[in-house]
C-alpha cells in the first residue's frame, strides 16, 4: 500500500494540509517535508512550511541540549568502558532512525486523509506528544495506515479521539487489528457501539468470523467492555432508529416495553472503531432482523443495500 501523496493532492488541501504539517512538525521538533515536496522540491509549496520553522529549531535546540547532558552524565558512570558509550551511541542512533522513518510515513499517509476543512483550533500539547511518541513504534503498513487516520482525524477536530485511547492504541498488534475489524463488520453505529446479541451461547458470532477467543482478545486490548453484555432497554411507543455502518432502520412503536443486548465497546474500541471504517456483515445483519420479527417488532427500512430490502421484504410475505 502506498502511504505517499501526489504534489497535487497536497496543494489542493490548502490551509487543512498547512496545519497538518505544522503540528507534525511541532510533535518531531524539526521541520517537518512531506514526501511530495522532498521528492518534487516544489518551492511554492515549501513556503508553506516556513511557517514553523522557528519554533522547530528551538524545539531541535532543546533537544540537542537535553541529549547532551545525557551524554555528560553516562561519561562520569563509565569512564572506565568507553566502547560501551560508542555502542550505546550507535544503537540509539539507530533506533531513532528506524523511529523517524515510522513517524515520517505515518505523517505523509496522514495527508491524504485530512478533510478539505479543517478546526483553528491546535491540538492539545498532551495529546500531540504522546502520539509521536507511540507513532516512532509503528512499523507495519497496516498499523500506520490507522495512525496516519488518527492524527488527520485529531488535528481536523481535536478531542476526536480520547489522549488514553492512544495507550491502548500503542499496545496493539496486527493480529488485534485483524480482530477487531471482524468485529467492527458486525458492530452497530447507533444506539450502541458494537454487536446485538443474537443469541445465548458464547460462540454467537463465530459463523460472523468472530469466535469467543477473539472477544476475549479483544477485551485484554482494552478495546471491548469485559461486561458479558449490557441491556439497553425503551419505553413503550417510543421509535428506535439502528444505524449499521450504511443501513438505517427504524423499530415502529408497540404497545410493550422493548430490550436488546449488546456488547459494548470501550471508548478506545469507539474511537478505533470511528478509524476502522469497513462494510458491514449483510449475513449478521439479516440475523439480528430474523431475531428482532421473532420478538414482535417491526423493523422499517430508511435506508439500506438492497440485499437487506430484499431481505426483510422476504421475511414479512405470509407464509401459504
């Protein structure tokens, strides 16, 4: 997967793209050039850079001065092995490269996903430095096409996405993400983040590609509740709307009180969940609407593919 951009689609983003690249550049304390312009060297562009290059030599300063003492003080514990310092040295410097490069491509990935406009409003110092700290971590593809959305995300509306959100998001493999974005295929929008219960038994969204194991794994990640479900219940007349990734459907009022079962997400699992953006399970979706005709409800649809229209169409005819 390519994470680079075009000099075109840069300069199409305008002062979204400008505010990208100064928060970028704020969280690496350098000045910060993304791919388009370091290979292109476009100058009308790179004026557009300038912007923070002052406060980001005085970040590099500060910096430089903070390694230094560093330096001084690992001298006077061993002066007696001075190939260890070298040694030392030379690793740091290596897993700062191997950093910069994860940051860089999580940064020029971001580009492409920042809207057209853009919130004045800066991102939070807390969440800025703790991003580009976890960000030097991520080095699969995958995993930094997630990150680059989030900092787009983040720096088009700041508090989009919660400050602990990214320790969670820092300890998760690709396997995780593999996981969860099964699971988000049968999670819905609205009422609830995540998965009606369809039926008791602790493999209910395995033929979903979702078995017991992977809620559980979930759950250690910090991206599912560990409560086995939560009951969400509505007085009686009152019209419930479902939203499911693309679908909308509306339960018509009754007579009875009505509950439903789901399993919820935390709010690290809806923040990824608002990043990870997949089609939903059309197959578990056709369940959940058998289920909710099987309990007495009355779905209508407001809007959904036609395979569910079709669907629910086939559900309703009267049996001869």
């Amino acid at each position: 997967m390519e994470t680079g951009t075009e000099v075109g689609d840069f300069a199409g983003l305008g002062k979204a793209a400008e505010k990208l690249i100064g928060e970028i550049s704020k969280g690496i304390g350098t000045l910060y050039r993304p791919r388009a312009i370091r290979n292109e060297g476009k100058a009308e562009a790179a004026k557009i850079l300038a912007i923070e290059v002052a406060k980001a030599q005085a970040e590099e300063q500060k910096k430089d001065l903070v390694v230094a003492g560093h330096l001084n003080r690992s001298k006077l514990l061993f002066n007696n092995d001075p190939e260890l310092i070298e040694r030392a040295k030379v690793r740091l410097a290596l897993q700062e490269i191997h950093g910069q490069i994860n940051i860089e491509a999580i940064a020029d990935a971001a580009i492409k996903h920042m809207p057209e406009q853009a919130s004045e409003e800066p991102l939070s110092e807390e969440w800025r430095q703790r991003f580009f700290k976890y960000a030097a971590d991520v080095s699969t593809i995958e995993m930094q096409e997630i990150w680059a959305k989030l900092l787009a995300g983040e720096v088009a509306q700041p508090k989009s996405f919660a400050v602990r959100s990214l320790d969670v998001f820092h300890n998760l493999s690709q396997n995780d993400a593999v996981i969860f974005r099964r699971f988000s295929a049968i999670s819905f929008n609205w009422p609830f983040n995540g998965p009606a219960k369809v039926s008791d038994e602790n493999s209910a969204f395995g033929s979903f590609g979702v078995s017991y194991d992977d809620l559980m794994t979930l759950r250690e990640a910090g991206l599912l509740s560990y409560a086995d479900h939560i009951r969400m219940s509505f007085a009686p007349q009152a019209l419930i709307s479902f939203a499911f990734r693309g679908t909308f459907i509306n339960l018509v009022p009754t007579p009875n009180p009505r509950q439903f079962l789901y399993y919820p997400l935390t709010k690290a699992g809806i923040d990824l969940f608002n990043v990870v953006k997949v089609e939903g399970n059309h197959d578990y979706l056709k369940q959940v609407i058998a289920e909710w005709l099987s309990a007495g409800h009355k779905p209508t649809i407001i809007h959904a593919p036609e395979e569910i229209k079709a669907y629910l169409q086939s559900l309703e005819q009267p049996k001869v």
